[in-house]
C-alpha cells in the first residue's frame, strides 16, 4: 500500500510534527510506502492524460493508493485544488475535499450539525457595526467571540460583558471591516473544559477531557492545557458518530461541550486533528487504527 500525507512544509530548524513522525514510524513496521508532501511540491496539468496531469517537483509520480491531507483548517485554495485533481484521477482521499472545506467554515458546520437537529451552541453571525443589543438578547454576556477559519484555540475570545465585546469588536473594525466574526453563547458548566473525541472511519476509537492550566476559558492541549482519559459513553459516541456523518469526514476531532445536567453539544469539528494528547492519556496508536480502517476501505491487504 502506497500512501501520501499532504502537510506544511516542513521547517528543518523544528522538530517535525508529532503527527507525520508517528506517521512515519508505523508505516515503517507496516511496510508501508509512505511519501509527505507539501502542496507547494505539486504542479497540476489539467488536459486528456489524465493519469499524467499531476507533478512532483516537476516530474510525474506513480498516484498513490490514498492521501491523507492534514492541512485542516489551513487548507489554502491551492491545497483544495490538488486534493481535488487527486479525487477526479480516482485517488481516495481521507478526508475529501468536500468535507474538510465544510468543516473549515466554523458557521456551516454550525449550520449543517443544527439542521440535522444536533445540539450546538446558539450562534450567531455579526456585520459591523455590530449590533450589541441583538447580542445580548439572543445570546447574553459573557459571549464567545470566534474568527470563522481558527485553529488550536486562536482566534477565540471570551468577551465578559457589553462594554468588553464594544472595545472588541471596535478593534477588529477597525482593523478589518470585512473580518468574517461569529459569536456563540457561552456554556458556563464548560468553562476551562471540553471534550475531544478522535474518530476513525466514522466511529469513536478514543476520548479525552481537556482542562485549562488554570487561567482562561480555553482547553486546548496544544495551548498548554492538561488532558486525562474519558469513557466513551452511548451519547459521546453518538453524537460524534452523527456530526462525522453529517459533514462527510472520515477522520476527524470532534470537540463537545459540557451542557447542563451531565449532557454535551457539539462545538466544533476539527478534519486533520493532532493526537499527542489523546495517545499519551488514552491506550491507542492513532496511526495503526487510521492504517488499518484505510486497508480495509481500500481493500488492500
């Protein structure tokens, strides 16, 4: 089995991700062939020779059995348009094109997840200027205010009251008239807590609880946060199961909220999800599941 991973290009004066060096280590012990690719390294040709429209630094490859884009929210137009020609050359994609550009758009997620009468956070849309009393009505203070395209925590305020979000949203105006902002009600059992469920081929392989290192709202792990494991329960698995659903995505990290009375909603949806948290609280090998649900998928022994 031949595989590629579409991911930035790495910086040589870091250390690599933990996500492609865990990539690379099982596909090792697998034997499988396994190539990272930035999408600067691709040139497409779009004509009848199909099989030969795709480049790597400048000359043809043999297409792969699979792709794993890991871009994420940061998946540029150009990086779409390379999983996209990959899609029309017949090659699988995990996740697709389609998926991960809906689960990037923070509001559509919002929008699909409620239309299939998912618990979500009550959300609202703002245009400058912004209307705080429409704000306080239909969602009240403390607000969550969010950029439509953040990843890891960036780009999430907690706005306390009326004059804070006025200071807030002034200075995102004036900055960025145009800046795509949307706000979301505030789940005070969840505050400094969240939930994230890894999911591979649809169905829940782990679940951690996140906690903030005592200042903030925010629980990302990748921001400092602690994570412990956390039993999987009949609601965990199917709400996460029916948000993979709705949005199309085979792997994904689904982020829940703690709602009242011990129950949960659905806050964010995450298509390339990193797992050095979850594999250092829970006992999974992200990647060996991922390796095994693509065998399967593909068929490939």
């Amino acid at each position: 089995m031949k595989g590629w991973i579409l991911n930035r290009r790495w910086d040589t004066s870091v250390p690599e991700d933990y996500s492609v060096t865990r990539f690379r280590a099982q596909a090792e012990k697998e034997g499988l062939e396994l190539r990272v690719l930035a999408p600067e390294d691709f040139e497409l040709l779009v004509d009848r020779e199909d099989r030969k429209s795709i480049l790597i630094d400048g000359d043809e490859s043999q297409l792969p059995d699979f792709v794993l884009p890991r871009m994420g929210a940061k998946t540029t137009y150009f990086t779409f348009a390379v999983i996209r020609h990959l899609e029309r050359l017949g090659v699988p994609c995990f996740n697709s094109s389609n998926a991960t550009d809906t689960v990037k758009d923070k509001l559509y997620t919002q929008q699909i997840l409620a239309e299939t009468n998912l618990p979500v956070p009550k959300t609202m849309l703002v245009k400058f200027p912004v209307n705080l009393d429409l704000v306080e009505k239909h969602l009240g203070f403390p607000v969550v205010v969010k950029t439509l395209y953040g990843v890891q925590g960036r780009g999430v305020f907690l706005a306390e009251d009326r004059a804070s979000l006025n200071d807030m949203m002034q200075l995102i105006e004036v900055t960025d008239e145009k800046a795509n902002i949307i706000m979301q009600e505030f789940i005070e059992e969840s505050y400094g807590k969240d939930l994230r469920v890894f999911m591979v081929g649809g169905r829940p392989v782990a679940c951690m609880k996140r906690m903030n290192s005592g200042e903030g709202f925010k629980a990302n792990f990748s921001q400092g946060g602690h994570v412990e494991k956390y039993e999987i329960t009949p609601e965990i698995e199917w709400l996460a199961t029916e948000a993979c659903r709705a949005t199309g995505l085979d792997i994904a990290g689904v982020d829940l909220l703690f709602d009242a009375e011990g129950r949960f909603k659905i806050c964010e949806i995450n298509s390339a999800p990193g797992f050095k948290g979850i594999e250092s609280v829970c006992d999974i090998d992200i990647p060996k599941e991922i390796f095994h649900f693509l065998r399967i998928r593909l068929g490939i022994v």
